[in-house]
C-alpha cells in the first residue's frame, strides 16, 4: 500500500505552481543567451572569428586559462585536501578557512581585482617590496594570471573536496599502516582515488579563468596581446562594433557550455549524469 503511494506521488511530481516558478527562472537563465543566438550576424561570423584581434584575445585567453589552471590544481588540490580532512579542527578556524575560499565567489569580480592591485600593485603592501627587486606585477600577462587564479581557485577546491569527502578513507589508512608517508599516501593513493573530481575542477577551473573579465581589467588592465583577454576584448567591441562583440561571446558561450555538457553533472556533489 505504501509502495504504490509512493509511486503515485512521483508520477504526479511537483504542484503546478512550482512548474510555473521554474518554468519562469528557466526563461530568465535561457532567454538572455538565446538573444545571443538570435541577434549573431551568422554570415559574418566566419570573418569576425579570424579577425587578427580575435586571434590574439582568443591565444591570450587560452594561455593564461591552461598556466592559471595549473596554478590552481598545484595550489588548490592541497588546499582542498586540508579543508576534507580537517574534521580534528576546531570548528571555527574550519569555518574560517572555508569562507575565505568561498570569499573570491561572492565578492565582486572589480573588487577582487582593486583588492589584488592595492595588495600587488607599485604602492602596494608587497608591491613595494617587489618594486624594490625590480619586480612589476600590474599590467602584465602575469597579472592576468593572478587574478584568474584568484577567481577561479574556489571552484577547483569545492569540487576536489566533495570528491575527497565521498572518498572511502580506509583506503588511505590502510597505506599509511602499511608504513607510507603522508606524502607518498597522498601522491599514490589520495590523488588517483579522486582523480575524476580534480579532472571536473581544472575543466571549471578553466572555464572560469577564461570568462574572467571584472578582476582582470582592474589589476591587469586591457592591453592588446598583453592583457586583452577575450572577455575584455568582447566589452570593448561592444562599443565599437556590437556584430564583433557577439561573436566574441558566441565564443565564450560554446566554450561554457562545453564544458558542462562535458562534465555531465560531475561538478554537483551526489549528482551523476
């Protein structure tokens, strides 16, 4: 009797009125990137997309996406693996660690981006210390990188850590009682059994340096094949040439949604596609 409750229940789904919500927040995510498609020059498109400045925001872009990728996995990885298997921790520096990785998310990408020239920049706090060795970070591709780095880190962790913390642990201690170092625990063990969910972070991670543009053109600036990133380059054409923006977010746009179809849900925690 239960059991065919139960099965009625999921045949009827939800109330018509939550139909009708998200049926409403569907069109408010869709409609926006389908006036996109609508409104492309597809003739043109062709020619836009080979443009010499197309070419090389679109280079730019894709370089310092790979060597910010990197950055994160080599940072972001530990990083994640300290906030998994902090459970000993007290609860509020747990906490406090976690809301600073979460911080870059909800902070608004120009103020990331002022927040790492005042730290980074000529009169910076480091910044004066670097300028003294000759070091100049603002404005340069190095900055680009840094302020992906910067945006994009948080996506990478939280996904290496839902994977750590699905993991079966036993695994791990049954190595170290077999006399393996944390270290070897961690480079033969630890990375293999999550390796699907660092996989599923760098793509995010990619994808997210590559549509980075707030935090950029505030610490990096918009120089042309030095820091015109593809999403800036996109903003400027907007004022110019609106058929040449389109195609630059046309761009962005199969990117974005290549990589989401092409993690199938892998980025959800308990969610597998």
């Amino acid at each position: 009797m239960r059991d065919s409750v139960t099965a009625r229940a999921r045949r009827r789904g939800p109330a018509v009125v939550l139909w009708v919500l998200a049926g409403v927040a569907l069109a408010l995510l869709v409609l926006p990137l389908l006036g996109i498609l609508l409104s492309a020059p597809w003739p043109r498109i062709p020619a836009l997309l080979v443009a010499p400045e197309t070419l090389q925001a679109l280079g730019l872009s894709l370089l310092t996406g790979a060597i910010s990728t990197v950055c994160c996995l080599v940072l972001g990885v530990p990083l994640a693996v300290v906030l998994a298997r902090s459970v000993e921790w007290a609860v509020v520096p747990r906490r406090l660690l976690r809301a600073a990785v979460t911080i870059p998310l909800v902070l608004p990408p120009v103020v990331g981006g002022l927040a790492l020239l005042l730290l980074l920049g000529r009169n910076g706090v480091l910044g004066r210390l670097l300028g003294g060795l000759g070091i100049t970070i603002p404005f340069t591709t190095g900055a680009v990188v840094i302020a992906q780095t910067f945006v994009a880190m948080p996506f990478l962790v939280f996904a290496v850590e839902g994977a750590l913390r699905g993991a079966d642990r036993r695994i791990e201690l049954a190595a170290a009682s077999l006399g393996a170092t944390p270290w070897q625990v961690f480079r033969t063990v630890t990375v293999p059994l999550v390796a699907p969910g660092i996989a599923a972070g760098a793509v995010l991670c990619f994808a997210r340096a590559l549509g980075e543009f707030g935090a950029t053109i505030t610490f990096a600036g918009s120089y042309p094949g030095v820091t015109r990133t593809l999403p800036i380059a996109s903003y400027l054409a907007s004022q110019t040439d609106l058929n040449q923006s389109i195609a630059l977010a046309l761009v962005l746009l199969v990117v974005s949604v290549a990589v989401l179809l092409g993690l199938r849900d892998r980025w959800l925690p308990g969610v597998r596609g």
